[in-house]
C-alpha cells in the first residue's frame, strides 16, 4: 500500500516556515504499514495543485494533503479539490456549528468570511476539527483515498491519529512494517558494508538493510514486511544479532536514539559519572548531553577551558605541558581529562581541545586538527584527528569522535 504526501503553501516554498507535517505524517503512515512513495511541497496555485493531485493519484493508493484550508483568498485548496473531482460546494451543517461554537466560546463576532470555512466539496466525508475552525475532508475517488487537512500542526495531528489512521486501517487490509536499527559511530559504512556483506546478500525479499551515515556515526536499519508480525520481528532480530557479533567494535546501540543517549543509558544502568572539558568544541558536547531529561544521574558538569589561562587554572594543566606541546596537543588533552576528573569527581571523563577554524591553524596544526581524550582514571586514550575547514561541522565530528572514545572505553572495561 502506497501513500504520497502533498504540502500546499507559498511560505514552504520560500523557506519561511520549515514542513515538519510531511515527517510526522510518513512516520504514522509507515507505522501503520503504509509506504510513502513520494513527499511534495506546492504553491498556492490552482494548476500547481492540480497538477500535484493527478501525479499523486499515479503513484499512490493514499494521498494525504495539508495546507490551504484558512479563511482568506489565498487559501484555495478546497475550491481546487471541487474543481478536481468535478463537484460543486456546500455547507456542511456539522462543521458550522464547529465554527459557531469556537467563535462562541471566545466571544469574537463569525464574519462571513468564516461562515466559508463550512463549506465542502460535496463529495467530501467531513472530518471535524476540535481544535480549530478549517475541516478535514475525507474523499473516495476511483479507488483512491484523498484526505484534505489544515497545515496548522496540532490540528492536523489530532486528525491523524484519532480519524485518518483508524479510518485507513478499516478502510484497508494493511501488512506490518518492522524496523531495526543498530547504531554505530568510528567506522565507515563502505568498511561496515565490506564486513557484513555476506549477511546483506543472504537476506530474504522482504527485508532490506538501509545504511544511514551522519558525521562519524552510521545507522543500520533493517526493514521488514509482511503479515506476520510475530514471524517478522524474529526474522529481523536475528539478523541483527548477526550484524551487531560481526560489527560489534563499532556498535554503540541496537536502538534508534542518539548518540549521546545511547551512551548516557548505558552509563545509567553501570552507575557511572561523567563530566567533560571542553576546548574548541565550546561546550557543545555538554548541551547534548543535558539536552537528555534523566541526564543528571550521569552527567556531573563541565569546563569550557577556551582559554589556555582557563586550562591551567581550572582543570591544572601544567604551564610548561602547553609551552612545550601546545595547547592543541596530546599531552595537553590527557592532562585536560585528568583535571576534569579530579575537578568533578567523577567516574569517567572527556575532553577536547583543537582548531575548528576557518582560522587559526598552522603548518603543522592545521585547522581540523583535533585531541580527543577519554579517562576512567585507571586508563586514559587518546587520539588526533584532523578534520576539515568547517568550524560547526568540526565541532560537530569532534562530539560525535569524543562519545565513540567513551563507548570504546565502557566496552573495553566491561569486558
């Protein structure tokens, strides 16, 4: 079962609002085992619209549509959704009330204008809208289910999972859909795709191994359909219980959460302490971790050590380590992590000290060069890598590097 997705409005197109509706609904939809062929951004033009409908109707046995249902001229999807099917308007009785009463409640006059927003096509099933005046419109045409819904998030939320979802599941017999992934950081996905090649080739049909890079980290994601769901999930688990014994240097979760939330459960459930400091990366290392509700069983704190003043004062680097290796330097990282360690009193720590640029570097310290080092106070690694000349992606390999580090340092002790 195929869905497409169409979002309606000039204020996309030119980047003025950013379209989370499309994400939130293709999520839904593949819950429910639906795929989502295509996802497209129109104008507010008629024959833009129209033109939209037609290819979707192409593609897909479901065409889920948000935006141009507000009150003013510029909104004309429902004129252009009669004109598509050929109908004309009328009011629906049960969407005006909808209207009255939200005018009612706040005691604000109904303009005409909003009157308007109670008319249909009339080969529409209305959806009412509890939390706001534009309905929804249900519409089965020639074997395709079309719904219409305000682009306004929260409204179209609510009828999605309390209306569209219960009505298409009724509506259609629909597969199951299965995911898994399997979170990895410190190894390419060509080098990962290499080592588990033999087990991608010998995987059935139905399931299919997508991999998801983003700065020094790779998602594994198997997916499987069917209509069996029991049978799915124990096809897809074992296969990923292949995948993670090959690859499981490089594994940090077998779940979809980030990074830093993968390390932050495991050091929860070990009733390990962290804290970090912080050069080039500014602090950034912290905010992703505290961004994490649950964070401060593990996290003790942090110093952003900018400076090399901040470095000896606060975390007692030895002036004469920074005058003879420099302040971007693996003696000078290892004594930044031993400080963070004494500072906090805690059971682990991070740290990092570079160039991120676009300035700043020298012949032998070139921007992106950075010292990441992690300690337990029993042992101590670390490592030089050099980057780019992209200050925020910099920062960004840098945080991603600093937490594979950990990983491998928890997985070292655990075993």
């Amino acid at each position: 079962m195929l869905a497409e997705i169409i979002t309606i409005g000039d204020e996309i197109l030119i980047g003025q609002i950013v379209d989370t509706n499309s994400a939130w609904m293709a999520e839904k939809l593949n819950q429910a085992g639906i795929r989502v062929k295509q996802i497209s951004s129109v104008s507010d033009d008629r024959l833009h619209i129209l033109k939209a409908l037609e290819e979707a109707a192409s593609r897909a046995e479901i065409i889920l549509i948000t935006g141009g249902l507000g009150p003013t001229k510029d909104d004309i999807t429902k004129k252009t959704l009669a004109e598509y099917f050929n109908v004309g308007m009328v009011q629906n009785e049960a969407a005006l009330q909808n209207v009255q009463q939200i005018f009612a409640k706040y005691n604000r006059p109904l303009l005409d204008v909003n009157r308007k927003q109670a008319e249909v096509p009339a080969n529409c099933e209305v959806i009412l809208n509890k939390n706001g005046t534009a309905p929804g419109m249900w519409f089965n045409h020639n074997g395709k289910i079309y719904v219409s819904m305000p682009g306004v998030p929260f409204e179209m939320k609510y009828m999605v999972e309390e209306e569209v979802m219960p009505k298409l599941k009724d509506t259609f017999k629909l597969p199951f859909i299965i995911h898994k992934t399997i979170l990895t950081a410190g190894e390419g996905e060509s080098f990962l795709a290499e080592k588990i090649a033999d087990i991608e080739d010998a995987l059935p049909p139905n399931i299919k191994l997508a991999y998801l890079p983003k700065l020094g980290q790779v998602r594994l994601r198997l997916s499987a359909d069917g209509d069996d769901e029991v049978q799915l999930r124990a096809e897809i688990e074992d296969y990923a219980a292949r995948i993670i014994e090959r690859v499981k240097y490089a594994v940090v979760a077998d779940e979809d959460v980030a990074l830093e939330k993968a390390i932050l459960n495991l050091m929860t459930k070990r009733r390990l302490t962290l804290s970090t400091a912080e050069s080039c990366t500014g602090g950034y290392i912290s905010h992703l971790i505290t961004q994490h509700s649950g964070s401060s069983a593990v996290f003790l704190g942090g110093v952003v050590s900018y400076s090399n003043m901040a470095k000896e004062n606060t975390l007692g680097v030895n002036s004469e380590t920074i005058r003879q290796y420099g302040a971007v330097s693996e003696q000078t990282v290892k004594e930044m992590a031993a400080g963070s360690l004494t500072a906090f009193k805690s059971d682990y720590s991070v740290a990092v000290t570079g160039i991120a640029g676009p300035d700043g570097g020298t012949d032998d310290k070139p921007v992106g060069t950075v010292w990441i080092a992690v300690s337990n106070g029993a042992k101590t690694s670390a490592k030089k890598f050099t980057f780019g000349n992209k200050r925020i992606q910099n920062i960004e390999r840098s945080a991603t590097a600093a937490f594979s580090m950990l990983n491998t340092l928890l997985h070292e002790i655990e075993e």
